[in-house]
C-alpha cells in the first residue's frame, strides 16, 4: 500500500494542530485557534517506495456520531490526543479508543495515544 490514513483526535484544545505543524513544518503557533477539519498530506521515500502520508487533523468536537464513524472506516491508524493537565480530556481518549475498535471490529489498527502540554503543568 503506497497511501495512508493518519487521524488525530482528542478533545478541543488539546494541541492536535500544533503537533500536526510541528510534525509536518517543524513551526509552533502559540495561540489556539479552532480546527474545523483539515486534511494535510506529505509523501516520503521508504525503501525506494514513495508513501503518501494524509493526515486527518480534526476539531475535537464529537457532535457528528456518523461522520466519526465513516472517518474511522476509511482511516489506516490514529493519534489520541490528551492534555496531561486535564483529566477529562483523557476520558475522552478512553472512549475513541474504544470507538475505534468497535468500528474497526477488533482488527487492532494502530493506536498511538499522545499526552501533550506537558509545558504548561
């Protein structure tokens, strides 16, 4: 497979776009802006192969129970994103987590969960 899925998800304001940008432009933006949904894409060169990277880069709110759903189906692996200074957004984390493999009928997709802020603590 030369395509992959990337989706960051986590509660709002948790510093999914900043990871994203630091990832893919090495910049940091300090103020928060809300993410409606983005989707960024970047190819790498793996062993002679080149491998298109999109990445789902979501708004943390979690008002559109299908769209979530469709999203997961069509998605290769996730990034879970929580703030380590609030606790509920790691519930949060718990709960997708779970969705995923619900969706994904226990196929076991790649799951990274990521604690970020740890700056601010």
């Amino acid at each position: 497979k030369n395509h992959v899925r990337l989706v960051f998800w986590g509660a709002a304001g948790v510093g999914k776009t900043a990871l994203i940008r630091r990832f893919l432009m090495d910049t940091f933006e300090p103020k928060h802006r809300r993410t409606v949904e983005e989707l960024h894409s970047k190819e790498y060169e793996v062993s002679g192969a080149t491998i298109k990277v999109e990445i789902l880069d979501t708004s943390g709110s979690y008002s559109f129970p299908a769209m979530r759903k469709l999203s997961i189906q069509n998605s290769d692996a996730f990034a879970l994103v929580y703030a380590v200074d609030d606790a509920e957004s790691f519930e949060s984390v718990k709960s997708l987590r779970e969705e995923i493999l619900e969706v994904k009928e226990d196929k076991f997709p790649p799951i990274v969960v990521v604690g970020n802020k740890a700056e601010s603590g």
